[in-house]
C-alpha cells in the first residue's frame, strides 16, 4: 500500500433538486481520503448515500459543493482518462454482445486493435476462472458467472480503481462467498484499489482494509473503522479478529440507527 | 411530478395541433399564391391546393354546424355524425367483447396444455394474415340467412380483428407468474381452476391492458371497414364512403366524418385507459 | 441435421401441421356433410380449383397489391425509424409525441383513404401507398422510440464511466437495446401492410387489385373466386410474416440463445 492518495473527497456536499420542492440532501460535509491500494468499503442504512458517494468519485455527479479528487486530478479528468472501472450490482453485461466482445468493450471505445482485444479478453476470461465461456451470451450464465464477467469488464483495461456498488448483493451466500475470496485474490494481482458499497456487516468485514460507516439523512461519515486481518482464507471467516470487526461494524450501525 | 407531465404532454398536443393547421393553411397559401408550384419554380407542388381538395380548417370545423339532409329529415352535420358514431360505437362494442371472450376462451386453453399452445398459436398468428376484413360483404349475407341484423354481422368482423391480441397476450400474461407462485398454490392443493383466478388471471392484467387498448381500436376499424362493404343505415364508415363519392360536391363533409371517426377511436382508447387505471389501482406496470 | 435437431423440430412442426389438416378436413367435411350452400363458406377443395383456374388473374392482382403493400412498408419503416431517432435526440419532443402517435395509432388511420385518394388521385398506387405508409408508421415508431430511450439506468452509466459520448452510447447501447422492439413491430407491420392495402382499395383505384378482384367477385356471387383471392393475399401476408420473423432471428441472437444447462456450470 503506497502513501499516495487514489481519492480525496474534500468537503463535499451533493443536493438534489436544489431550489425545489423535492430537494433532497443527500450528502453533506464527507471528507474521506483512500490510499494507493487500499480495499474502502462503505456501509450504512439505505438512504444514507453511499451509492451517490461512488458516483461521486466515478463522476457519474457531481458534488453540489466541496470537491472530489482521484489521483491527484479532477474526478472528470479521472474519468475521461480512463482511471476507473465499475461494477453494479446487476451485472449489467449487454445481451446482444457474447462475453468475450462485453469485456472487450471498453478497449473497444479506447481503440485497441482486434488481436490486443481477444488477447486481453482470454487473459481477463481466465483471471475471473471462466477461461471456456467467451463465446456465450450473457444471458445464457448463471448470475455469479455473469457477476464475474462484469468485473473481468471492469479490470479488462487496468484501471488504478475499482467502484463496485453492491456488486454481490444479488448472488447467494455460496457464490457470494466464493466472490469474495476471489476478488481479494484479483485485489492482490494487481494492486488495485478498491471502493466497494455494500449492505452487508460481514462483507465488509471480511474484505476491507477499512470501513466507512455512513449515517443517513443527510449522509454523514459517522465513523471509520480499521480492520486488520491478514492473508484472507475461507477459515478467516471463523477467526475471533474476523468477529471482532463485524462486532464493532455492527455496534456503529446500531449507533448510527439510534441517532435517528 | 405527474401532474408536470400530463400538462408537458397536453401542451405538446395543443403545439402539435396549431402546428399542423398553421402547416396546412400555409402551404395552402404558398400554393394559392404560386398556382401549386414551388414558390420560383416550374415544379408542381404534390397536393393541389384548391378549396376541393384541401379546404380551409375553418370550413370543416363549420361544415359541422351545417344543416344535412339524412333521408327525410334534416339535421345539424355534428348531430348527424354523433348518431353514426353511435352505431359504429355499437357494432364496434359487440365485436370488442366478442373478441375479448373469444381471445381470452383460447388463451385459457393454451395456458392450460402446452400441445394446444403448440398447435393454436401459429394458426393464431396465421390468422391475422388473412384478409378476412374483405369478406364483409359475405358475412353480412350469412347473417341476413340467419335472422341476424346487420349490425351483428358487421360486429362479426370487429371479433375476427380483436380475438388476435387479447390471445396472444393473455397467453403471455397467464404464463407470467413465477414458478415460485404456481409452487405456492400447489402447497396449498389449488385446483387448477383456484390458481387461474387467484393467480394467473390478477397476474394477467398489466398484459392484458395493452392488448385491450389495440383491440379497442381495431373493433372501430373493423367496424368501419364491414360498414363500407355493406348497408346504407350504418354508421360512419359508411358516412366516409358516401362522402368520398360526393366529395367535388361536399369535401369537407369528408373530413369531418374522417375527424368523426378518429375522434370516436379516441374516445374508446380513453375509456380502456380508464377501465385500466380502475383495474390496476394496486398493481404495478410491466414493461410490454 | 442430426437426429436429435430433427426430432425437436418435428416436435415443434407437428401439432400445427395436425391442426391445420384438421381444421381443412373439418371444413371440407362439415360443408359436404351439412349441405352449406356454396355461397356462405365453399368448400377448400373447390377455392384450390378456382385459384388454379384463375391464376393468371390472381397471380396479376396480388403482385400488383403486393407492390403497395411492400411500398407503403417501405415508406412507414424508413419514416418510423427516422421519427424514432428523431423523438431520442430531441427529449423534449419525445414526451409529448410518443403519447400523441399512441392516440393517433388508436384511430382508424385507413379511414384516410379516401382524402388520400382526394390528393394524390385514384388511379395510381401512391395514394393507397401511402395509407399503408400511415398505417405502418405508428407501431414502427412507437416501438423503436420505447426501444431507444428505455435503456437501463446502469447501461448508461457503465458507458459514461469509459467516457462515451452520446454518439457512441446510441451506437453501443441505444441501438442494439432498441433491435427487439423493432423486429417486433416489423413481426405487426408486415401483414398489416396486406390488409391496409386491400381496405384502402375499397375506396376505388385500378380494377386489377386483389380487393377489387375479392369484391368483384363476391358481388357476382363466385365467392369461391373470392375466396381463391383471400388464400392468394394471405399467402403473399403469410411469407411477409415469416420474413420479419427471419430478421428478427438474423438481428437479435442473443434472443434465441439457450440457457446453458446447470450441469455445466461450474
């Protein structure tokens, strides 16, 4: 983990619909800074923000007030270089295009030739262990393969980051768990970092280096917790350290819920 | 935020009404002023623009005031085409609920064995390519065999165009629930019959509305086109028809009655629209 | 083919193929078997006869309404598509027209034949064309409209993150999202096209088109010529259909693919 920041969030507040009616803060004073590197999960009750936080950052919106750096430059420079990959919560791979082309896509839209394009896809197919499925439609893949292929989608062209929004909030606890241990092993090949939104006290346990904890209406950070536990294996699910940090994710939302 | 829409969506309407009017009155012009060319041109424009082929708005929404002669009596225009619209309404009504149990009687059917599924539904489908429609005047004359006023054979041909939709559809809509559904009912011992009510017929609705909507429109255009083939006492395809043969005399009779018949497709597609927000105050729309 | 595909497309081949006989063998039969006068419902056998015996005439008159039809289809799709894109460019148009064509394809569009006839005259095809055109436009243009501009929230978002334009998120997502709900208003237009041909006819035209052929007949009471005229027209309705269904299955594969088998998952 290097001491260089990937995202600084610096006093950000987002509103929607300002000046009407419905206007909606969604978002006010978070400041939060992730290092090179670093695995940030953010959890809180739903309508606490944190999916508008990772957009945000992905700068899919823009902060009503305050700003959001990635890398040093602007989120919009971010992503018009390219810094970036997202993953959803619902695959959202596109029907019409077999698996292979939906992880070419990006290199696609960044010129690649054709043969980088099948090398990197192939490459990609075998990191996420499904080496033989290229050819297929999306729709013809289980949910967890598909889950799979969008974040081969979303590492196909390297990017320094990785947003991913509830990704595995729609697959079953084996398959879930299963994801899990093999996003830690993608994290660790290749030295991305992370931002992952999740509901989850247990994902964000087991996966992060940190823990945001975000309290609702509007969203604030409500605090930040450390956690620590080593090489990740399926046994670490049963390491006292592992309850520990759910305990103290757990009592923080429970905090957070009794603010209210 | 709905309320923003529907006056987005009226004043759309409205703009694209004046639009067209002030479209039609000023080609008109441009064509009255350059004897049908292109203003600086030696080409012809391609509609001509006397009072006989494009009368002027103002005269068609006049002509609706118009005294008219119907056999011995007389008649403002607008009371005359309200009573054809009547009888359109009618035939169209029949045939719309016709069509409705007919289509619904097959959907069942199909839902019910997958082989008759297989068999029915591509002659279903094979049906809405023959042209039936043109066999009007040979409905109406089986019907006069059997007793039956023109009115009901003419509403025979709404059946055929409206049975289509409300079959496909339906069928789509009673398969729609999940197989955790059908599981459910069968825990509980449900009787086929038990699950086609409480089930897969509520589960149906948000299919069979958009259905509802087109077989609505198509009862009015089997209606009219029955009318045109058949029988002076009709209603206002036979207007059209009649106004088309005299139109050097009374062209914007012609459009009015044209108007009459949109304006009677619209109020039907209002009056499904409304039977939908009724039937589906608590449910959910699908995408179609 | 393998026996296997061939024994799953006779599966899927044999009960229409069994209805179909049976719906002719009833016809045939309940017309012989209840002495139903010629008139009301001739029987197949005799209609095959006189489409034989008439061919040339039938032949002439369904290629001459097939032109209509397959012109005004031309016509309502080109324009349908265009006004598609159009409405997708330009938001704010869209909200309002897409209700507005939704109104207007609820009014008995062929209706407009005769002012058609009116303006473009009675004896060429343009007019009738052009009541197919209207007729076809309206579901062609609702439905890729729908197709174009409901597209998943995410799909947008996802292109956004890599940067696209709007250039690119119409090629890459708008475009192929709107494919399915083109080739289903293509698989309502095509034989649309037929019957708003042979209504348009009503309203008068050249004497050698298959409505006036069907009503000139059915006037004289050789209603299995008319018959004959209606077969004629359905078949030429018939391949129209089985040609947008080909183009949906060429256009949308990833529509037909199959779920892989849960063995094979791994």
């Amino acid at each position: 983990m290097s001491e260089k920041n990937a995202v600084s969030i610096n006093d950000v507040d987002k509103i929607f619909n300002e000046t009407r009616d419905d206007e909606v803060t969604a978002l006010s004073n978070i400041d939060l800074t992730i290092k090179e590197g670093e695995f940030v999960s953010l959890i809180g009750p739903s309508g606490c923000g944190k999916s508008t936080l990772l957009r945000l950052i992905g700068d899919l919106l823009e902060p009503t007030q305050g700003s959001v750096e990635v890398f040093g430059k602007s989120a919009h420079q971010a992503r018009i270089d390219q810094d970036y990959g997202m993953v959803f919560q619902h695959a959202g791979l596109f029907d019409w295009r077999r698996v292979s082309a939906n992880i070419e896509l990006p290199l696609e839209l960044h010129g690649w030739s054709k043969s980088d394009r099948a090398t990197r896809s192939q490459e990609m197919l075998d990191l996420v262990k499904l080496p033989d499925f290229g050819g297929y439609y999306p729709r013809q893949l289980s949910g967890g393969m598909q889950q799979r292929v969008s974040i081969a989608r979303a590492l196909s062209f390297k990017p320094k980051l990785l947003l991913m929004d509830e990704p595995f909030g729609a697959l079953d606890e084996m398959t879930r768990e299963h994801m899990q241990i093999e996003l830690l092993r993608i994290w660790e090949e290749t030295g991305t970092t992370v931002v992952f939104v999740t509901h989850s006290i247990p994902e964000a346990a087991f996966l992060s280096n940190r823990v945001v904890v975000l309290s609702p209406r509007p969203g604030q950070v409500h605090s930040v917790i450390d956690v620590d536990l080593g090489q990740r294996t399926e046994s670490t699910r049963q390491d006292p350290k592992f309850f520990a940090a759910a305990t103290e994710i757990r009592e923080a939302l429970r905090a957070v819920e009794e603010q209210e | 935020m709905k309320t923003a829409k529907a006056t987005r969506v009226f004043f759309t309407v409205v703009f694209v009404i004046i639009f067209l009017v002030l479209l039609w009155e000023g080609y008109k012009w441009m064509g009255q002023q350059n004897d049908d060319h292109w203003p600086g041109t030696n080409f012809g424009l391609p509609i001509a623009t006397n009072d006989t082929i494009m009368p002027h708005f103002v005269d068609v929404v006049g002509e609706l005031t118009a005294e008219i002669r119907d056999g011995r009596s007389s008649m403002p225009m607008y009371a005359f085409l309200l009573k054809k619209a009547w009888f359109t309404f009618q035939e169209a009504a029949i045939g719309f609920i016709l069509g409705l149990t007919i289509g619904m009687g097959l959907a069942v059917l199909m839902s019910r064995w997958k082989i008759s599924e297989r068999g029915l539904l591509p002659w279903i489908n094979v049906s809405q390519t023959i042209p039936l429609i043109a066999l009007a005047p040979v409905v109406v004359t089986w019907g006069r065999n059997q007793g039956l006023p023109d009115l009901f054979s003419i509403s025979l041909i709404s059946t055929y165009l409206t049975f289509f939709p409300v079959a496909v559809s339906g069928l789509r809509g009673l398969q729609s629930p999940d197989a955790a559904h059908v599981e459910l009912m069968h825990s509980y011992a449900a009787s086929w019959r038990t699950t086609l009510f409480k089930l897969r017929l509520p589960a149906a609705r948000p299919y069979l509305f958009p259905a509802l909507k087109l077989a609505g429109s198509l009862s009015i255009v089997g209606a009219i086109v029955g009318e045109i083939s058949i029988g002076r006492k009709t209603g206002l395809g036979r207007a059209i028809l009649e106004y088309a043969l005299r139109y050097a005399i009374f062209p914007e009779r012609l459009y009015a009655s044209v108007i009459g018949a949109a304006f009677l497709g619209l109020m039907v597609f209002g009056m499904i629209n409304l039977a939908e927000r009724f039937f589906m105050r608590r449910t959910r729309e699908v995408a179609s | 083919m393998n026996l296997a595909t061939f024994k799953s497309r006779a599966s899927v081949l044999w009960p229409p193929v069994v209805i179909g006989i049976g719906i002719l063998a009833l016809w045939e039969s309940a017309v012989v078997l209840f002495k139903i006068q010629e008139f009301l419902l001739p029987k197949p056998s005799s209609i095959w006869v006189e489409l034989l015996e008439n061919w040339e005439v039938l032949r002439h008159a369904s290629w001459e309404t097939g032109k209509i039809s397959l012109g005004g289809l031309a016509i309502g799709i080109v324009t349908g598509v265009a006004f598609a894109f159009f409405a997708t460019l330009f938001r704010f148009f869209n909200e309002g027209l897409t209700p507005l064509a939704v109104a207007i394809n609820a009014t008995p569009i062929v209706a407009l034949a005769p002012i058609f006839n009116a303006w473009f005259g009675v004896t060429g095809s343009v007019s009738n064309q052009l009541v197919v055109a209207t007729v076809v436009f309206f579901p062609v243009f609702i439905n890729t409209a729908k197709g174009l501009t409901e597209v998943h929230v995410n799909e947008i978002e996802l292109m956004r993150s890599y940067a696209a334009g709007d250039w690119t998120i119409l090629r890459e997502v708008r475009i192929p999202n709107a494919l399915p709900f083109f080739a289903n208003a293509l698989r309502v237009v095509a034989p649309l096209s037929v019957i708003a041909a042979i209504v348009a006819e009503y309203f008068g035209g050249p004497q050698d088109r298959v409505g006036y052929v069907i009503t000139w007949n059915a006037g004289l009471a050789r209603y299995d010529v008319a018959w004959a005229a209606i077969a004629v027209a359905s078949a030429f309705g018939l391949s129209l259909f089985v040609g947008a269904l080909l183009i949906e299955r060429v256009s949308t594969p990833w529509k037909s693919a199959v779920q892989l088998e849960e063995t094979t998952k791994k």
